[in-house]
C-alpha cells in the first residue's frame, strides 16, 4: 500500500479495490474508509454454537451447517421455495415465502451453508426464512467466515457482482481493520469510563468480528450512544445560543383585552389549555427569548391557546406572526383570530401566494411600520421583503413540516423573538428529544369536553354500497362528510384524475340531489378558499378533496369522513385526517375503505387505526412501522438519518446521551477545553454543511 490509511482516506486506496469497485460502494455512500467502518452488518449468524439437525427443538432458534440436498420451487396455494439440508443426523428443511427467484440464485445442490433460525415443525423440522451464510467455495477453511458470530452485510445485487456480498465485505473491512492505525477515540474519556463505555476501536472490531454476544452488545451500546450524543450536542448548542441572547423581549402586562377575550369564548378553556397558558405566560414574562414546544394531539385546542399568546404580545405594543404550513390552514387561522380579535380593533392581515402586487406592498408596508399587529401567512413569512417594526412572538404550526431550519433560519436573520411551535403529530418522547431537543415541551393532554369519539371501521370494497347509504343517511340528518382521495407526489397525475372523477360520479350520481364539492392542492387559491368557507359555511354537504384538509381543517358539522385507498396512508396521516370529524357534539365515523391485496404493514396501520384513537399510541406505532426518517420525510431530517441508533428502541440510551450532551455544553459551551478538542473536531465533521449552522461557541 502506498500511503497508510487513514480513516479519511479514500476506499479506492485500499488494495483490491479500484475506480469501478469503488463507484459501487459511492452509490451506497461509502466514500471514506471511515465511512466503510462504519458500514455495519444488519444481522449476525452465530456459528460459534452450531447443533446437529437431530438435536433441533420445535420453537427454539439455533444454528446448524450442511450440504445442500436440493432446491425446489413448489408452487400451491402460496408460491414457496424449498432447500433441503442435511448433516448426516437428519434433514431440515428450510422455507422462503418471499423473494423465492432471488433466494433460487442463491443456493445450489452440493454448497456447503449454514442456517439459523427458529425451529417449527411441518413434516419434520423447518425453518422459514431463516438466515443463512455460504460456507463452501474458496473460504472453506477461512476462520474469517467460519468462525463464530459471523455478520451479515446489506447489499444489492450490483454490490454482489462487484465483490460485495457478505463475504466481499467481510474481506475488506477485515483488511482495513488490521492494516490502519488505531482510531481516535470520539468520546471524552470521564464519559467513557462512567459509564463503562467501549473504546471506539474496540467497538468497531466487535462489530465487524464479535468474540461473543456480550461483547457485540457492548459495542452497539457505544455506537448508538456516540450517534445520539453528537446530535444532542447539536441541539444543546442550538439551545445556548438561544439562551445566551439576552435580546429576548420580556412582555410585562396581560391586558384588559386578553381577560376579556377568554371571558368571551364560547366555552370554558380546558384544565390543559390552562395549565399551558401558564407556561407560556413565564415564558413571556421572562428576558429570555421563549422556545417553546405546545404539542396537542388533533382538536386539543392550540389554536385559541395561540391566539391568546399573540393578544398578549400585541397588548405589550409588539407585533406577533403566525407560520401555518399551507395557505388553507393559513386562511383557516386567519378567519378563527380575525373573528375574535377583531372587537378590540387588532389589525389582523393575511398573507399568501396569488395577491396582487398591491395588496402585498400594502400588508408589507404596514408590517414594516407596525400599523399591522399580526399577520398570518404560510413559509412565505420568512422570505426575503417581510420586515417587522417590532417583532416580538412568532407561532409556527404543525411544526414537522417546517423542520428544525426554518427556526434556525428564523434566528440568523438577527431576529429573537418568543417562538411557539405547535404541532398536532404526538411526537413519541424518543422523537421529541431528538426533533426537538432545543424547545421546552408544554402538552395539551385533554380534549375539550363533551367530545365523542370517532367510530372507525375498516372495509372493502364490497360495502361500498353500504357506505353510500350510510353517508346518505347521515345527509338527511342535515349533516356533513369528507370524502378524501389519497395524493403523493410520485402519481400526483393519477391521484389527481382519481379525485377529480371521483368527485364528478359522485355529484352526478350518488349525492345528484346534495351539494358536493372538490377541493385540492392545484386550485388557484382563492378557488380553495372559497370552497373552504363553503364547506364550513353548510353550504356544501360533500367535501371530496385529496390530502389537502389533512391539518386543522375545522367543520364541526361534519360526521362522516371516507378515506378511499386508505392503504395507502400513512398512519399519522390516517390519524390526522380522522381529527377532521368527531369536533361538534354529534358522535362521528370514519370508514376507511381498503383496496386488497394489503402489505402487511398496510394491514398494521388499518388495525391501529381501529383500535385506538390515542394519538400517543398512534405515534409509537407509526414510529415502529416506518422509521422515523420516513416519518417526517428524510429529505429535511438528515438528522434522523441513523446508522444504528433506533429510536423505536433507544430510548434509554437517548436519554443518556441527552444528559451528557446537555451537561458538556453546559460545563463548556464553547467546547474548548483541551480534553474536549476530539469532540469539537468530530462534531464539526459530523455535521459539516448539513445546516451552515456549525459555529461553536
Ligand atoms: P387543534 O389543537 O387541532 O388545532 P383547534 O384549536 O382547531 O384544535 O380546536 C378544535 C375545536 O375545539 C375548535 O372548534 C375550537 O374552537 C374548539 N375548542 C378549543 N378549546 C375548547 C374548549 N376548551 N372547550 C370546547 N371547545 C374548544
Ligand atoms: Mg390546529
């Protein structure tokens, strides 16, 4: 090798692998050999404990090793492939459902393997799916694949043509693992130790080769806790930077306006709405600028929450922007606080895509002399030309879909005002402290009085007739329902024919004599909005709309709510569009028709959804179902984009990492001290370009 590796060093460094090898290992994101260390097997095979096939016990995992006596493809009710093996004690057969023409390539009759898995029993022993590693081929002998734990890599099926399989990466990494030189260890030294950490080295070798279980588990431990630690350091920082701004505006006086609005409302604020009020109130009062998050599952009741917090700011002479993330919600807020603060003449604007030029310059200038109090818009708010007199709350809805980069941009404008964030997605606790790590959580824990729950029920396609009537039926009552079409950006086109038609059979034929409305995202908006207070007004029964009334949409009249394909949905979402009914006191349903056949996971969601409407539950599930990348959209999370930390998982581990996270900034702010300098340097890596926002300190 012609220079030593190091672990920044590029992989077509390392001897065997050259451009075309290493353009495969691009594709995956393996550029560094640090990268390739860190690229870790997504199983293990324990051979160290290998049994005879004689000695396997119905429902117990074990391990054996044998030749491959054949394989079949049966077909039957369900297509299946069938390898025999044997040992010499007997015959185990082991059994594939999915990916049969792929697992087919892979074994052939007379190959030396080794499976595991657990054991039921069909006509003798079996295994179904279980895992498996090729034993026989030129490292027959090869303790580097025949020793004990042995990893599986995840690959595909170019990686497999270029080498890396398994084995491929076995090889490689084994190279890399005893050709470089020790690595630095990332973790301050008194962390590891108290907590019995292992050392980063040692870790990535019982990664790669585990000695044993104990040892291999030990080695996750630290790997997930470094990831977690580095990212809690990110939200620490974010959160001292706020914290050490003494710019922040303490609001003095609750004011006449705001006692009498609450003594206004039409209904009694909840113990919670109280509770949180509160909170936000010391927030307020205090010099520090406020970062708060108010999470309130659907129809909690932020919003009046948020409007009392901007009546306060503006009755202390400051200005208040509310963020919604589309411009219905944005109307929607909009008409609610126009309405109840317009009796004590606070001038409320709207801000949105499609006003001409002059309406704009109007509401801008006004913003930038501080005749206009609050103003309300979508994302457009932060753009370029919107100037404050006096900013001095800003309250951002349904919080994911802004992400953490909105707030940060927020700040780097040189602007601090309070920030309250308001997200209706009930965040598992493991989430939130990643998400969110920076804010101070307030929770809406109780639903307005006298609310019924949803009645939700699952069906196909064969009771759409029933539901048609059902929906009739709720009509004639005077009330109201929601059809909604599913839209995802990959067949916007087609979702959006589907929707359109649907809504055209509909009016013509089933609801010919009741007023139906479509609604989605491609109409102009003042189209939408119309059709909005149409549909809030009464003036229309049937609202057929795709996702767009996901978020806050609030028509208490309507009953009924059909989710067509409702397969397609994700869970939170299911949830979400759920909360547009059961918000009056009429008791509500939700049927969600199903087209077959269901993945599982479908399955799982639509189940869910039956069986709980606590959106906590919900949350924890879609978390264990997708993955939070997916959740909240990897594309904004980088993140959340883990290497092995599972936040399903982890949260005790997240917790940990927290606290000591939290607690070095405190103790080092800046993290300058000379026994910190590894943790500075690889925060920075970590986190190099992915915000623009790695100043330390
Ligand atoms: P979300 O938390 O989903 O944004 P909203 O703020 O839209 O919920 O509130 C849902 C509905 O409940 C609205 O019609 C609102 O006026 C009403 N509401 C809010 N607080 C209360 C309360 N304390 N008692 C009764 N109804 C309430
Ligand atoms: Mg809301």
């Amino acid at each position: 090798m012609s220079r030593p590796l190091l672990t920044d060093t590029s992989v077509q460094y390392i001897k065997g692998i050259g451009p075309k090898r290493a353009g495969l290992l691009h594709k995956i994101g393996i550029e560094t050999v640090e990268d390739l260390l860190f690229y870790f097997p997504r199983r293990y095979l324990d051979r160290s404990n290998l049994i005879k096939i004689a000695q396997l016990k119905p429902d117990v995992s074990a391990t054996i090793a044998g030749r491959i006596y054949s394989v079949d493809m049966v077909s039957g009710r369900r297509k299946r492939l069938v390898v025999l093996v044997g040992d010499g004690s007997g015959f185990l057969s082991c059994v594939w459902f999915q990916a049969v023409q792929y697992v087919a390539k892979v074994f052939k009759a007379g190959d030396t393997v080794a499976f595991s898995g657990k054991v039921t029993v069909f006509r003798g022993p079996q295994m179904v799916h279980p895992e498996y590693d090729i034993i026989s081929g030129e490292n027959e002998t090869d303790p580097l694949h025949t020793g004990g734990i042995i990893p599986l890599y995840p690959s595909t099926e170019a990686l497999k043509k270029g080498g890396f399989d398994s084995r491929g990466f076995r090889r490689v990494i084994h190279q890399v693992l005893s050709s470089m030189p020790p690595m630095e260890e990332t973790l301050p030294l008194n962390l590891l130790s108290r907590h019995q950490f292992m050392a980063l080295c040692e870790s990535l070798q019982h990664m790669h080769y585990p000695s044993d279980w104990r040892r291999l588990r030990q080695a996750q431990t630290r790997l997930k806790f470094e990831e977690l630690f580095y990212l809690q350091l990110y939200l620490a920082l974010q959160r001292k930077m706020v914290a050490r701004e003494d710019k922040g505006i303490s609001f003095q006086r609750v004011g006449e306006y705001t006692r009498s609005l609450v003594s206004k409302l039409p209904f009694e604020l909840t113990a919670a709405q109280k509770r949180v009020l509160r909170e936000i109130r010391q927030d307020m009062k205090s010099g520090k600028p406020m970062n708060r998050l108010l999470q309130g599952d659907v129809g909690s009741g932020k919003t009046v929450v948020a409007c009392i917090a901007m009546l306060i700011a503006v009755e202390n002479g400051y200005q208040t922007a509310l963020m919604a993330p589309t411009e219905i919600l944005a109307e929607q807020h909009y008409l609610t606080i126009h309405t109840w603060l317009e009796q004590y003449g606070v001038r409320v604007v709207l801000l949105k895509g499609g006003q001409t030029a002059k309406e704009r310059q109007n509401v801008l200038s006004g913003l930038n002399d501080g005749e206009i109090q609050i103003v309300i818009g979508t994302h457009a708010l932060v753009q370029e030309g919107v100037e404050f007199d006096k900013l001095g709350l800003v309250v951002i809805d349904e919080q994911h879909r802004f992400g953490v980069l909105q707030r940060a941009f927020l700040r780097k404008k040189g602007i601090y005002p309070d920030v309250l964030v308001m997200t209706a997605t009930p965040i598992p606790r493991t989430l939130a402290l990643t998400l969110y790590g920076d804010l101070d959580v307030s929770i809406l824990d109780e639903m307005p009085a006298g609310r019924k729950p949803v009645r939700t029920a699952w069906r196909s396609e064969g009771k759409r007739d029933a539901i048609y009537e059902y929906i009739r039926s709720e009509l004639e009552k005077g009330r109201q329902a929601y059809i909604v079409y599913p839209l995802v950006e990959e067949s916007e086109k087609v979702d959006l024919a589907a929707a359109t038609e649907g809504y055209h059979t509909l009016s013509k034929s089933v609801f010919s004599d009741y007023r139906v409305g479509l609604l989605h995202g491609r109409m102009k908006s003042d189209e939408k909005d119309r059709t909005m207070r149409a549909f809030q007004a009464g003036d229309i029964d049937v609202l057929v709309s795709t996702t767009v009334i996901e978020v806050g949409v609030d028509a208490p009249n309507a009953t009924v709510m059909l989710i067509e394909h409702a397969e397609r949905f994700g869970l939170t979402q299911l949830h979400q569009l759920r909360g547009r009914v059961g918000r009056g006191s009429e008791a509500s349903t939700c049927i969600l028709l199903a087209q077959y056949p269901l993945s599982d996971d479908a399955g799982k969601r639509l189940e869910t959804m039956v069986r709980t409407d606590d959106g906590f539950e919900i949350a924890e599930k879609d978390l264990e179902i997708r993955g939070p990348g997916e959740l909240f959209g990897t594309r904004q999370h980088g993140l959340l984009n883990f290497k092995i930390a599972n936040l399903a998982t982890d949260g005790p581990i997240l917790e940990k990492a927290r606290k000591e996270a939290f607690s070095l900034i405190q103790d080092d702010p800046g993290i300058e001290r000379q026994e910190h300098a590894m943790v500075r340097h690889t925060y920075q890596n970590r986190y190099k370009g992915m915000f623009g926002l790695i100043e330390v300190g």
